[in-house]
C-alpha cells in the first residue's frame, strides 16, 4: 500500500511544480514540523495533510516537505519517508551543492593569494620546503615551484588545513565533552555542502573541515552544537537549551556561519 503511493507521487513529481503548489496562496492546509531518522541523520521536515490523494515529497530551499492525504496516519507516513529515505537523502544533499556552488564567491589558488583561516587572511606563499601553516605570521607556506597549477596549489593547501583540522577538532571535542557529560567515539572528517556537522547515537562526530575558515567561536559552536546531539538527538528545545548551557551567546555566533 505505501510504496504504491509512493510511487504514484513520484510518477507525477516535478520540483518546480511541486514547489509553486507547496506555496500557493489559495490553500492552506495545516501543516507541522516532525523530525525523523534516516540513516543516523536526523532530517526535518514540513508534514502537510491535504486533499491530495498519494504521499508527495518536495525538496527545495527549507528542507524536506511531506504532503499526504488527511486520511493517512504519521506511522504510514514516516514508513514511506524510510521507504525513500536513500533518495530523500541524496535529493537533499544535491539541493544543498546547488545552493553552495550559486553563492561561492571565486577564490584564487595562487602566489600571493589570501584565504580565511581561523577567522583571519592569510598569504599562500610557494617555495617553501614544506607546506606549513604559520599563524604567528599569518602565512601558509606550500612546498610548490612556481610553475604549480591552481589545482596544485588547492590540494596542497587544502590538505594541510584538513591535518590542522583534525587535531583542532579533537582538542575541541575533548574540551566540551565533559562539560557536557558526554563522550564521543570517533571523529571524521567532513567536505559536506551546506552541512557543517553531524553525529550519531554512538558517539560518530562529522565536522566539516571547511570550518577552519572560520574563527574560534563560531568553530566551538558547532562542536558544541553536535555533541548535544548525543543527549538530543533531535532539535527540540531541551537540545537548543543544552547548547546555551554552554554557550549563551550560541545564536550569534550560528549566524556567521554560511553555506559550507
């Protein structure tokens, strides 16, 4: 019964068309925020009844979006959500690379060029012996002749960031885990678009390895911010309340954050 409506939603299912019915003014229907999990990922999304008469799914600019029939009960509902959670996780991984690649301003991998690490512009300088990151003179140094491509030039630095991320990040965690009374398993690395971490009820942290971009703060926020997952896994207001416990100012410094 549920994967036959799933399938005569998705037979008919047009992004934009879908979108421009999600948002028209002549109906409005009731509709409310769930949570549920899909592959150790905790996904929101908007749950719609209508009078539509089979299980739609829309993915656009705030997540996922579920309109059922009035008739349909949550259980049926988030049984199809788990029928297609692999394809809902793909479509709103794909949504979230478009919207990074619209907004992502240009950077230039050459001698001389800056590149925001830790909060502050620092020089990529080739020549160097070894690829190194000085913060005291606010260089990265990058074993590179001059004649490098940019792709060179990329990989080499994005590669030394990534191995300064790793043992920032585990200082980090190890810092806020016990304030927290929590403790995670394991870390990994993360190049997500417009995801900057995630964690799982074994204690898997993902954090995004771009955030080295970023200043210290805003860096802990999102380190704080997942491993509150690990006493919520959810978004509710005993979570939100969880990170302000930590850190008050956390809606300020969540706000400095852009897509990854």
């Amino acid at each position: 019964m549920i994967l036959n409506l799933i399938q005569q939603a998705f037979d008919w299912l047009d992004e934009g068309t879908a979108l421009q019915e999600a948002r028209s003014p002549s109906q409005k229907p009731e509709s409310k925020l769930r949570q549920i999990t899909l592959c150790n990922q905790t996904v929101a999304y908007q749950f719609t009844r209508s009078k539509r008469r089979t299980i739609g799914f829309i993915v656009g600019t705030h997540g996922l979006a579920v309109r059922a029939p009035r008739w349909t009960t949550v259980h049926e509902v988030e049984a199809a959500i788990q029928e297609k959670s692999g394809w809902i996780l793909k479509k709103l991984y794909e949504f979230e690379q478009r919207q990074v690649h619209s907004h992502r301003p240009q950077m230039l991998w050459a001698d001389g060029a800056n590149i925001d690490y830790l909060g502050e512009p620092f020089i990529m300088h080739l020549g160097a012996l070894y690829t190194t990151i000085d913060p005291d003179q606010k260089r990265i140094w990058i074993a590179l002749p001059s004649t490098a491509s940019e792709t060179q030039i990329q990989e080499s630095v994005q590669s030394a960031i990534q191995r300064a991320a790793r043992l920032l990040f585990e200082v980090r965690l190890n810092h806020y885990a016990p304030l927290l009374g929590v403790q995670w398993s394991s870390l990994k690395l993360s190049n997500a678009g417009g995801r900057w971490g995630s964690a799982t009820s074994n204690g898997v942290i993902r954090l995004n390895w771009r955030l080295m971009h970023y200043r210290l703060p805003v860096i802990d926020y999102v380190v704080v911010h997942e491993l509150s997952h690990l006493r919520h896994m959810n978004h509710s207001p005993q979570f939100w309340e969880t990170v302000e416990s930590i850190m008050p100012n956390y809606s300020e410094l969540k706000k400095e954050l852009k897509p990854s």
